[in-house]
C-alpha cells in the first residue's frame, strides 16, 4: 500500500472514531453542515438500500430511535422491494425462499428485540 494511501486510510479512521465518540438522540445519517457542524438527518445510509432506491423502491426517510425501531424499517422495506421489483425473484423456486426468508425475519424480529 502506498504511503499515501496509508494516511488517508488512517486519517479516515480517526475521523470514524471521532464522530463514534459523540453520543447520538437517534439512528440516522450524519450530515455535514454549512458551518462545518454534523447533525442527524434522514435514515441510516446503507448501500444495498441505496441500490434499492435507485431502482424504484419507496425510500426509507426516518431517524430512528431505537434499534428495533430500525429493524423492523428495513425488514418493511425489503418486503416493499420485493413487492416494488418485478424482477426481484429469479425462479418460483427463488420466490418461494425469498418469501420464506421475509417470514422468518417477520417471526424472528419480536423475539430477538423485544418488539
């Protein structure tokens, strides 16, 4: 790796500790502010639903403020992108374990957070 590389790994880690450190009143996605501030604002960015949107699935746009909160969000919106892509399913095999997996996690979720 160059060294180059090397410092702007190290210094992005630094900044990722940094912003760890501060305690936050909710789940969401910092935002980086004119004066140079960062608050919350929006839904956690998370590529995989990023790629979802792109692709016409109804965007998740709330701070969350727990994590169950979240959670239960995201298991509605991959049910939402199954509904919202027509391709979202290979086979009626695939469909079958797709739907499958969204029941377990619909099952799941109560008992693991408390829902």
């Amino acid at each position: 790796m160059t060294r180059r590389r090397e410092h702007l790994i190290n210094q992005l880690c630094h900044m990722m500790l940094s912003l760890a450190r501060q305690p936050q009143s909710q789940i969401g996605s910092l935002r980086f502010n004119e004066n140079g501030s960062t608050s919350l604002a929006n839904r956690p960015l998370l590529c995989a639903d990023a790629v979802l949107e792109s692709e016409g699935v109804p965007k998740m746009e709330d701070l969350y403020s727990s994590t169950g909160q979240l959670l239960q969000a995201l298991q509605n919106f991959r049910a939402a992108s199954f509904e919202y892509q027509p391709n979202a399913a290979y086979s009626e095999d695939d469909c079958r374990l797709q739907m499958s997996y969204m029941i377990l996690r619909r099952s799941l979720l109560p008992k693991i957070v408390g829902l």
